[in-house]
C-alpha cells in the first residue's frame, strides 16, 4: 500500500470508491451510482467491475461484507462490498490531486471559460 | 430474444473465464447482466446491444486475466499472484495457454508466413469490423433519447395529392392529443419561420444566423431530453403574442455565450428583440430526423411554437411535425389501428380531408431516421462478409502449404507420443492465435477508418457523431477472429492431423502432394475466384450507377454559381417595401462585380430540403377541389439567367412586375403540361394558395430537381418577390471565373448595404449536386475499396496455389525440358489446368451474382442489377489477372535451367 500514494488512481477505481463512500453496495448497486456519478458516461460491465472489486479487495481498499451483517432480505446471490480505511485514504487522496489540477486550471483561465467575450 | 435465452448465452459466454474467478462471481455477473438488460431498450436490438457489449466485457477481462497470470508467471510471481489468477487452471485451459504461448514463438521462426497470414486476417476483420460499427452505430443501437422504441413519427398521406410526408396539420395535431388513448403524448415542432424567428443573433459578439426551430412545450420532454441548466419551456409560453423566450443547445452556448451558467434567466438579441435563455441542452444533443421531414430540423435555438389554432388554412396544408411517445406496453399496430380510425373520422368531418384522401401513418422514429442509409449499409456490409471470406480462403491456403510443410515435424511428435487430438489442437490454437493477433490489427484499422468516416462526412448518413469503438464492437471483432479462426483453420488442421505419419517419414521430402491437398486447394480458388466476382459485379453496376447519376441534368447549371443566404430582420425591414428596397440594392452591387453574369434570388434553392407546398387549381374541376399542390417558390428578376435554366416559352420576371401590376407567375414544365396539354400556357389563369387568388402565366421553364437527382417529383410555381416577398433569401451569382473566389466581394456587397447582416451558408452551387451524389459516393467508394481488395487477394491466392502446384512438378518439369520437351507446351500445359479453374470459378461467380443482384436493384440508377456489359466487363478483367497469375509461375519454370532444377531434388 506503500507505493499506492504516488500513483494515480484508475478512474473506474475512483468512481467505485466513491460510490462506496458513502453506504456499502452490492455489484449492480455500484453500477448504478457510478453512472449517476458520471453522468453516464462510465458503464461498468459485469466481467470488469467484479475483477476490478477483486483487485481492489487484494489490495486493502475495499472488503467483502461477511454475510451476517448484509441489509435485511438481500439476496444470497449478492455480494456486498464496503470502502476500508485504507480506501478512503486513497478515495481522498486522489480527489485532493484532482481538485490541485482543476485549481491549477482554473488558475489558467481553461475551465468552463468564465465569459471570455 | 427471450431475456430468458440472452441470460443463457451470458452463462454460456462466462466459461472462457478463470475457473475460480467464474466460481466466485458467475451469479453475481448474471444478475448484473440481467438488470444491465432490463435496464436496455426493450426492442430486440437493444437487448442484443446489451449482450454484445457484456462479451465484449467478458472476453477482454478473459484476456486481460490471462494476460496477468503469463506476465505474473514469467517474472516469477505466479504463485504471489492474488488468486483470481488462473493458476489452478483445469488442464485443458493449461494446455491451451501452452500451445498459445508455444504458437507465438514458432512465428518467430515463420515470420513471412506469419505477418502475411495476420495481415490478410487483419485486413479482413478490419474492414468488417469498420462496417459493422457503422452498422451498429447507425442500425441497430437505440436513438439517443429515453426509451426510444416508444417514439413514433406521424405521416399524413394525402393520397389525391400524392403527397406523402411526415407532416401534420396544426388542428388535427390538437385533435390527435385530444382523441388518442395509445399514446402518452404528443408533441410538435416547425421551422422558426412558422412564429416569425429568424434566427439573427446579435448583440455582444458579429451577427450570426444561427439554425432556429419552433417546438411545443413538451417537446424534449416527450423525447426524453432533459435540460442540462433551466427548465422546459412551459405551455403558457406557447400562447400566441406569449413571452419572448429560447432554449439554447450545448454548442452554442459554449461557442457565442462562453459556457457562463448565469446566462439562463438573462436575455439575448435575437432578430433585434430581447428574448430570456430558459434553458440550455445536453452535450451532443441532436435532433435527429427522416429526411423529409418539413421547415424543422436540428437547432442551435428553439423558440416555443407559438401557434394560433384559431386562424388556419384549410387541412391540407400541412407543416407541424409532429412525434408521440407510445404508452407502456403499447404495440404499434394497436397504436396504427386507433389512428386509422382517427383518420377515418376526420375525413368525415372535414371535407379537406375527404378530398385528399388522408391517410395517418405512424413510423417508428429509429426506422424513419435510417431508412433511407439502410440498404446501402447493408449491402456495404455483405459485401465486405464476402471479402473476409476471402481473406480466410487465402489463409486456409497458406495452412495447407505450412502443414505440407511441416508434415515431417508433426510425424515425428506423433512417433513420439503425441495424441492425434493434441496435434490437432495445436494446428486449431495457431489459427486462433492468427484470428486474434489479426484482430488487434484489424481494430487498428477500424479505428483509423472510423476517424476518417468522421472527417469525410459522407452526406445522408445520420447518426455518424455516435460512431465509435463501443463494446459491440470489441465482441463483435473478437466474435471474428475466433469465428475465422475456425472457417480458415479447421480443414487444414484437420487434414494434417489426418495424413499417415508413417507414410510422410517414409516418403522423404517431397510431400504435400496427395489428391486431397490439391482438391482442397483447387476449390479455395474457385470460391475466391468466384466470390470476387460476385463484388466485382456490384462494385461496376455501383459505378455505371454513379455515372449516369453525375449525367443526370438537374434543370440548371451547377458550375460557375456562387450561392449565399441572407435573412432580413423584422426589425429594420418591417414590410415588404423594406425588403424589396434591400433585395433591389444586392441586385446592383452584386451585378456591378467584375466577372459576374447574371444574379438572383430564390427563398428555397433545389435540392436543400423539403419546400412549402403550394395549393393551387388551373380550371374549375381542381378548383372545386382545391387539392393539388406545388413547390412554391419566391424568387428575384435575375433567377432563371443566374442558375442558367431554360426558359421554354413566355418571359422571365422583370422589373415592370411590381407590386401594383397584375400578378403574374411563371410555372414549370410539368405543371404547364398537366393544366394546358394543347394550349399555349401563357396568358392563362391559376388559382394558388387560396381560392380565387387569380394569377397570370407569363413563363413556363425547365424543371428543377428539387428533392432528389433522381427524379423529377412534383410540379413547381414561382412569384417574383416583388408581388410576395421573403425574410430569408438565398442569392445565386453566376461568374466567368472561380466562383468561390468572389466570396470576399459578396460579403462586402451585403455589408455595404446593412452591416449587421450574416451572410450564411457561401458555397458554390455545385455543392449542393455534389452532395445529392454524396450517399451514392460513399457507398461507390467502399464498394470500390472492397471490390480492389478482393481481386489483389484473389489474385495473390490464385497466383500462390499454381505456384505451388508448379514447384511440386518442377522434377518432371524438368525431366520433361531434358527430354527435348519445349518450354512453351509445360507453359500451355499449365495454363490449361488454371484455365479450367478459371472458367469454372467465372461460372459459378456469375450464378451467384444473378442470384444475389436483386438485393442490389434498390441501390442502382438506370442501370439494371443484370446489366450484361457489366457481367462480361468485370469476367474478362477478372479472367485476366487470374491468367496471369497463373502464367508468371508457369513461365519461370520452364524457363528455369532442367540441370539445376534436378539436382535440387
């Protein structure tokens, strides 16, 4: 996890990271968030999302919720992940490296063009 | 497509990935899948979309897996690797790997063989990819609005007019809502002209004429278009002398107003008037509509279509468009049938109706958008399928050779112990391992096409901003490759495994000789031969097509015209006084520019689109009636000279027609033929626009195409703008010389008249012919590209299997030289048999293509799918280069030195 920090983080990570941010959700719950989140433009397909989950799981940022404190009535088919503390720290992170570039742009007059005219 | 049967070739599809990742996620995978389907469109397209896209998905997280555990294994980690890797893989899955890994090594040791093989795949799966992704893009994927299967366009045909268009009446637009129960909503729109909006913006920033349309209130709404910023138009807005209000699209909100978000609620100069931004579209938000569709048509600005529904023009006038959303679990027919009973009791009630015949038809709105780029694309897409075909034959051939080859190799792996199964499998591994690298090339290649199809822009192709390298297409190219690997690999990894190995080690090297190899091979090059035929013959009746469209004279000279619109703003131009005064003043300047012949104007110039459609009776039959009608058209004294159309008979518009003189028109060909067939049309009367409107026929000219180089469609009238004047017209100034090069000079002309004027839309007349011949184009184009491709890889396969079969007989060849034979009987001896071949692949290429040309008849102008020059043309070139690829490797050979040759064997 050491090196993590310096990386940038895949898009696709980011957005469920922050989908789980605030609530844990199960695969197609994710799915549905993230493009809420994105406006939707990011579709996850089933076979990229679970593999993403699993290397995220592997790497310490995400872990599966254990089935005795899953939501009431949710289906056994369902696996429910949740964000970690590790996940947050680089949910936030990351966000901090992307709010520095858009100021940075900002800053450059490139964003939104405020009224150029 | 049940959901229950694409939920069951997910399942399926699942199998090609890691046995415990699959363990651990197939059910949680199937139930995304399932709710990714319902979330889809309903249509079977769009399920089948959604399916293409998850194996897409599914294929290339297969990959990407493997791909990890390979490199994760090669440096050593495999067994740190976290587990979803594949590394307590079933034997089978191992073995595959293996075999993959052992193929990619082997290339280095055949590298022509190799890159010729992945090339020609490549070549292959690009192109069918390219065309399967506009396909896709255009066809088959939903419409970019919410639940887009519900939308359908609403025709009136008005039989006794023979007018067919997706137009409405504005009352029977009201009826329509008031009456339907199928339909959850209806909405209509109209060109910006219908409430008096020309589209000038100006204010901060030059003048701009912007694209401008008028749309009721629930417009977006109904198709499923929210604003990104503001709201919809409400319906108070939509009252007549109602506020000035414009939604904005995205495009022009970024370009004139520089994305400011304060801008909704502040008002803009639009035709000089304040109207208040309610709201600003999506990004990438089009309007997409059938090509017939009337006055409206994608915006940069809509206005509320402020209508008075209290003063019309009788029913048959028709210039709403109008669209409605379906209700849930409505069918079309059932939505077609109510309609028809619509129908029927508006044409009993009024007499309007009852005359035209009216008819409503409801047209599924992705249909009526495609259905003209339809069969082009479809034919486009067959016949790059028979391309592939070849491209496969072509690598089938050169497995034969590579397993004739290697026959000794693979005895001596069986001699020691490898199964006839194993071997086959590794024969089938390196077909797929060519299938996929093959793909990645060809993706390569769509991806390049596809950004070129965006810059070339071919005209009446809609939807090309949506094209793009989706999931379905990813399925689609992996689909290929494994497909082809199996049509190209399958025979030749079957025979191989097959041959006695005893034998092969036994005979020594000269191998690959059997019957069944040369059969195998005979009958690639017959079907190569005769399937190129078949695209040879489509891609020559699409030029004699193109050929007699560029000859088709459309009724005025295209070159030498420059063309430009300028819209007058009410305010500053209030009547037609005004107007007349502005249009006067352009005439002279314009006239006065060095090099310019003749000058004129016309609200509407040909083939831009659907004109208004006059109303108009010559006698009193018709005029009891009132139901016949014609392109109306506006134009300025100079027009006719300015476009060069013939006058036939009569006189040109002049300055004595004014605005207190006798009204007068000049009519078209067509339209004098039909009201006077044995009289002299000149000096008669015409009713048009209303009853007893009378006016007087001083010319009859040449007709015009107006909406299609093809055919000439409905008659046409003309008024001077002197006697009825318009906002927006379109100028025409004939030149000696370039005619684009006068532009600088004609926008300074109309500036030096009134400089806050735009000046739009500045192209030579030419263009507009030019694009009427651009769908027509595209598809020669492609037809062209594939038709090329199929003869060079024939040609290459033909030429590869004579020369093989020359090699192999280069030993008797050779004895026979030595025994006194002369070159030129071993060169005829060959030609015979690659005659035969020839002969039989041009046969059987002609039946196909006889069989097929039907398809093609909706594709062709004035040339028929059978036309026999044709067939011989393109049997003879094609005849041709198969015999000379034929002869080159005959003739080297029994030129070749007899001594040499012997000793080599």
């Amino acid at each position: 996890m050491a090196g993590r920090r310096n990386q940038t983080l895949k898009p696709r990570w980011f957005q469920i990271l922050l989908a789980l941010s605030d609530q844990n959700r199960h695969g197609s719950d994710i799915v549905r968030e993230v493009l809420a989140q994105t406006d939707g433009e990011l579709r996850l397909w089933p076979a990229m999302l679970y593999g993403s989950l699993e290397q995220m799981a592997a790497e310490g940022l995400i872990e599966e919720v254990p089935d005795h404190v899953r939501p009431e009535g949710a289906s056994a088919r369902r696996r429910y992940f949740a964000i970690t503390e590790s996940g947050r720290g680089v949910l936030a992170a990351e966000a901090d490296r992307l709010d520095g570039l858009a100021r940075a742009a900002r800053a450059k007059n490139v964003l939104g063009q405020e009224r150029s005219t | 497509m049940s959901l229950g049967l694409l939920r069951r070739l997910y399942r399926r599809l699942l199998i090609v990935l890691p046995a415990d990742f699959r363990r651990r996620n197939a059910s949680a995978m199937e139930e995304a899948f399932g709710e990714a389907l319902e979330g889809s469109a309903s249509s079977r397209v769009g399920r089948l979309g959604t399916l293409l896209s998850a194996a897409g998905d599914v294929v290339a997280f297969a990959v990407l897996a493997r791909w990890r555990w390979f490199t994760a294994r090669r440096s050593g980690r495999a067994h740190h690797s976290n587990d979803h890797s594949p590394n307590k893989e079933p034997p089978v899955l191992k073995a595959l790997a293996r075999d993959a890994w052992f193929t990619i090594r082997s290339f280095r040791k055949a590298p022509a063989f190799a890159a010729v093989a992945i090339l020609t795949i490549g070549l292959g799966i690009g192109a069918t990819t390219l065309v399967f992704s506009v396909v896709y893009g255009v066809l088959l994927r939903p419409l970019p609005y919410d639940d887009s299967d519900r939308l359908v366009n609403v025709w009136n045909d008005l039989i006794e007019e023979r007018q067919f268009l997706p137009a409405v009446h504005p009352a029977d637009f009201r009826d329509y809502q008031q009456m339907s129960e199928t339909f959850q909503e209806f909405a209509a729109a109209s060109g910006a002209q219908a409430v008096g909006v020309q589209g000038v913006l100006t204010g901060e920033g030059p003048p701009q004429h912007v694209d401008a349309s008028s749309v009721t209130h629930n417009f977006f709404r109904v198709l499923g278009v929210d604003p990104i910023l503001g709201r919809h138009f409400t319906e108070d807005e939509e009252a007549v002398n109602g506020p000035n209000v414009v939604i904005l699209s995205h495009e022009l909100w970024s370009t004139r107003y520089g994305r400011d978000s304060s801008l909704v609620g502040k008002s803009v100069q639009l035709d000089s008037q304040p109207y208040t931004v309610v709201g600003v579209l999506p990004a990438g938000f089009r309007l997409l509509l059938p090509d017939e569709a009337f006055l409206v048509k994608h915006s940069d600005l809509w206005v509320p279509l402020q209508q008075d529904y209290n003063s019309l023009p009788p029913r048959n006038w028709t210039w709403f468009t109008v669209l409605g959303r379906l209700q849930q679990d409505i069918h079309l027919e059932q939505a077609q049938a109510e309609m028809d009973r619509i129908a029927e009791e508006l044409r009993a009630t009024y007499p309007a109706h009852a005359n035209s015949g009216m008819q409503i038809r409801l047209v599924p709105f992705h249909h009526d958008i495609v259905k003209q780029a339809r069969p082009a694309l479809l034919t486009l897409f067959g016949a790059v399928g028979f391309v592939l075909l070849i491209a496969c034959a072509n690598v089938a051939h050169l497995l034969l050779l590579r397993g004739a080859a290697r026959q000794k190799e693979l005895a001596v792996r069986s001699a020691l112990g490898a199964s006839r199964t194993t071997i086959m499998r590794q024969l089938l591994t390196e077909s797929v391992v060519i299938g996929v690298l093959g793909a990645g090339f060809g993706l390569l290649l769509t991806n390049g096409g596809l950004q070129l199809l965006t810059a070339l822009q071919p005209p009446n192709l809609p939807r090309l901003t949506e094209l793009g390298m989706s999931g379905a297409v990813w399925g689609f190219a992996t689909a290929a490759a494994l497909a082809t690997a199996a049509v190209f690999g399958l025979a030749p990894a079957y025979h191989a495994s097959r041959t006695d190995m005893t034998d092969v080690l036994k005979e020594g090297a000269r191998s690959g000789r059997t019957r069944g190899t040369m059969r195998a091979r005979n009958l690639l090059v017959i079907g190569e031969i005769a399937i190129s035929l078949v695209l040879l013959v489509g891609t020559g009746l699409m030029i004699r097509s193109f050929k007699a469209l560029q000859d088709v004279e459309p009724g005025f000279e295209p070159s030498g015209a420059l063309t430009f619109r300028v819209s007058l703003p009410n305010s500053g131009y209030p009547g037609g006084t005004e107007i007349r005064g502005f249009f006067d003043e352009l005439h002279t300047q314009l006239a006065g520019l060095p090099g310019v012949q003749a000058v004129g104007g016309v609200s509407q110039l040909p083939l831009t689109g659907s004109t208004p459609l006059w109303p108009y009776a010559y006698d009193d039959e018709t005029a009891s009636n009132f139901n016949l009608s014609a392109d109306g058209k506006t134009v300025t004294d100079g027009y006719f000279d300015a476009m060069g159309a013939r006058l036939l008979e009569g006189r040109a518009f002049t300055t004595q027609d004014h605005a207190q003189s006798d009204p007068v028109v000049i009519v078209e060909e067509m339209l004098a033929r039909r009201a006077w067939p044995n009289e002299s049309p000149i000096g008669q009367q015409l009713q048009i626009l209303a009853a007893n409107t009378f006016v007087t026929v001083v010319g009859v000219v040449e007709h015009m195409r107006n909406y299609d180089l093809r055919e000439d469609l409905r008659e046409q009238i003309y008024v001077p703008l002197s006697q009825r004047s318009s906002r927006n017209v379109s100028m025409v100034v004939r030149t000696a010389g370039e005619p684009m090069s006068l532009a600088p000079a004609v926008r300074n002309a109309v500036w030096a008249i009134d400089e806050s004027l735009p000046v739009d839309n500045l192209r030579p007349l030419e263009a507009y012919t030019r694009d009427a011949m651009g769908e027509s184009q595209f598809t020669l184009m492609l037809m062209t590209v594939f038709g090329g491709l199929a003869l060079v890889l024939a040609a290459v396969g033909i030429y590869g299997v004579i020369s093989y079969a020359v090699d192999q007989r280069s030993h008797e060849f050779g004895i026979r030289i030595a025994l006194g034979a002369r070159p030129e009987r071993l060169v005829r001896s060959v030609m015979a048999s690659g005659t035969r071949l020839v002969l039989a692949s041009i046969g059987i290429g002609t039946l196909a293509s006889l069989a097929l040309a039907r398809s093609l008849e909706g594709l062709l102008f004035e040339v028929s799918a059978f036309d026999p020059g044709t067939y011989a043309a393109v049997a003879v070139v094609l005849a041709a280069v198969a015999l000379l690829a034929c002869y080159l490797p005959a003739r080297r050979t029994a030129s070749s030195d007899p001594v040499a040759t012997l000793k080599s064997e």
